[in-house]
C-alpha cells in the first residue's frame, strides 16, 4: 500500500509518499507560503528537485498542487491517484478523546475540533488539511496520528496539576505531552537495534530541537514526559521559556506594562536559548558563538542541558533506573556539544559518553563507553514512517 503522510499548519503542508510494503519514501516535500502565495519544494526519490511558485489560496489548492506533482508525467512517482491506499494525518492534539491512532469519520473530526481550545495554532491547521485532502480524495481512507496518544498511558500522578481538581473535570487541565509519535518511534527502535523486548526496557528518550521534550518509556509505555497542557512546558526550547514559576507571568506584565497575550507571546515566540542568549534559536549559530567566546551563547547550551538531564534524572526515579538514554531529533541527533554537555550529568546512571563515538552526526550509534552500565545512544526519528506505519496498521 502506498500511504500519502500529510504534515499540516497554519502556512505550510509537509508530505511524504511512502510504499509501506518496502518502507522506502518515493516523494516528499513541502507547500510553504499557503494563503500568501505560495511555493512548492516537491523531490521525487531519484529525480530531480522542483520549486514551483504559484498561487495557493487555500490548503486544497495546496493539496491539489501536491497531487499533481505525484501523478506528473516528468515529476510524479505514481501514475494515478488510485495508487495511494490511504492518507495518515499528523494530528497534534487529541485531548483524552484518543488513545491510539482513529479513521477519521466526520463524528472523529468533531472531537478533534472540540481539543482545538488546548491546540490552537495546530489543531485547527491539521483540521484544514484533513479536509481538503477528504475533499479531493473522498473514497480514500483518512486515519489521524496523535501526538499526545503515545502519553495517554501516563498514570494519574503524573498527569495531574497541583490546581482545583474541578478544572480538569471541567475544561482537560492536565499534562498532555507531545511528540509522541517520535517517542514511540525511537523507544520501539531502541528495542530492535538492541534485539531486547520493549517490555524488557527502560528509556528516556530525548527528542531535542527547536521544540524539545524528554519522555520515560516504561516497558515500552508513556509513563511521564516534560510537556504539558501546551508544547511550552518542560526545557527552554529555541524560543519557549519551558517550565518556570508561573507568578514571573503577572511580575513581568506589571513591570513591562504588557497584556497576558504579549506576556504568552514572550515566553513562546522570544525566550528559550534565543533570550538566554540575544543570538539565535539556531544551536549551530550557539555553537559557533560559544566557540567564540559568547558567555550568553554559552550559559544558553549549558541551561538547555542542565534541564534535560534533571528530566533524565526524574524519569530515572520514576522508573527505578534507566537502561538507555536516547537523543534523537534535529539537536539531539546532530549536536555533539549538547549530547557531551548533558551526559556530563548522566555517571550516577552508569552512563559515561565516549568522545569518539559521540563525534558523528544523524546515525544510529552508542555513544557511551564500553564500561558504561547503561547506554547512551543516538537514534534518528522518523515521524513520517511512524504515521505510514500506524496508518496501515489500523487499516488491516
């Protein structure tokens, strides 16, 4: 079965086609600009690159620009539309409504609009492409992939607030999590590349990026992870504050004279190692300042991985010892400097990082020592493969 992967925000479509049967990608790329003007990056696998600038109003003219590209003589990799079995949409928040990947029938979409309160740059934008792609593909099965899903395993100690009990009866408050589909990827891979059950396991994965979150798979279950209600809790970020005292809010809207919006709008959109450090959200250009001398740039790497391994160090409590730590994502899987930085903090578990092995960039590797009595490994994500992969899944 050929599964179209179906990545949607506000601006942007991301999409990959995957042959399920081989697991290998026959094209992806992306719509940026939608409702602007619009531009398409589509790459057909062993074809050339193709940018495409044209109006796109609206997300189903960006879909319908994507089905084109497919199905094109010069550019396509399939020959009609029939070929593509499914659709997997990534859906980022599925409240407590879903547990596991769900066929997206019209009673679904109303749930998933009614958690658009708790998500709503995404939920509304991955509502979007979910129905331009009904709209043009309508006898074409439709399955939403949730982030928060994979947590949904979380106990009640851990998901809870220290709030009245009456607003998560009333209105969901509660921990969440995100990136699940990238935790429940790795953790799953982890097992295979050591030949172990996942039962038999206990890993943190860290998934670190411009957005990053750390999560404790407990016999390959969600048992706790570092977002919350919202993607803004947990580690500073490129540009979100991560966790901090909530009374800094009405402290800083006072002394700045700023609304609740605008004080949200800093902590999202102008903190993280971006205000720690006046530089960049970017951790190669932190990177290259601190090299340089840049104290800020500095203190902004080492906050970021003195709050990932205290994440660590949680879940290791919570777990009742680790067996494997694994970076993965765009900073986790590429940035040596920040994998030393947090496994300096990582000898009560066992784990020391050898420099050799932690010199490399986007492979799957250990990276801690032979005497290490637990592992440090680096493991790419594959979000894209996770979605195809559930979505046939279900589908059988």
């Amino acid at each position: 079965m050929k599964v179209l992967v179906i990545n949607c925000g506000s601006s942007s479509l991301k999409y990959q086609l995957i042959d399920s049967e081989t697991e290998s990608v026959l094209a992806k790329g992306l719509c940026e600009r939608i409702g602007i003007d619009g531009r398409l990056t589509h790459k057909p696998t062993g074809k050339d690159k193709v940018e495409i600038e044209t109006a796109m109003p609206n997300h189903t003219a960006a879909v319908s620009l994507v089905l084109k590209e497919l199905t094109d003589e010069k550019n396509g990799v399939i020959k009609s539309l029939d070929e593509i079995g499914a659709v997997g949409h990534r859906v980022v928040h599925g409240g407590e409504k879903f547990a596991s990947s769900t066929i997206l029938t019209d009673e679904v979409l109303k749930q998933v609009e009614e958690c658009n309160d708790l998500a709503p740059l995404h939920n509304p934008a991955n509502l979007i492409g979910i129905n331009a792609c009904k709209e043009l593909m309508p006898n074409v099965p439709m399955v939403g992939v949730f982030d928060t899903a994979f947590h949904q395993t979380m106990p009640k100690e851990a998901y809870l607030y220290g709030l009245p009990y009456e607003y998560y009866e009333k209105y969901g408050i509660r921990r969440y999590g995100f990136h699940g589909t990238s935790h429940s990827f790795v953790s799953k891979r982890v097992a295979e590349i050591l030949g172990k059950d996942p039962k038999d396991l206990k890993v943190v994965v860290c998934h670190l990026g411009n957005g990053s979150s750390v999560c404790a798979v407990d016999g390959g279950k969600s048992v706790d992870t570092s977002m919350g209600l919202t993607p803004l809790e947990g580690v500073p970020m490129g540009t979100r504050s991560g966790s901090l005292d909530p009374a800094i809010i009405e402290f800083i809207a006072e002394k700045e004279n700023l609304s609740l919006h605008e004080v949200m709008n800093v902590l999202n959109k102008k903190s993280g190692v971006e205000g720690i450090s006046g530089i960049s959200s970017d951790f190669r250009d932190l990177e290259k300042a601190a090299e340089e001398g840049d104290e800020r740039a500095y203190a902004a790497q080492k906050c970021f991985s003195y709050a990932v391994a205290k994440y660590v160090g949680a879940y290791a409590a919570a777990m009742g010892g680790v067996d494997v730590v694994a970076f993965t994502a765009g900073v986790g899987e590429n940035d040596s400097v920040i994998r030393a930085m947090v496994g300096e903090y990582l000898g009560f578990l066992g784990i020391k990082i050898d420099p050799e092995k932690n010199n490399c960039r986007g492979v799957e590797r250990v990276i801690s020592t032979d005497d290490s009595t637990a592992l440090a490994m680096i493991v790419p994500t594959n979000e894209e493969l996770a979605i195809a992969r559930e979505t046939v899944a279900l589908l059988k």
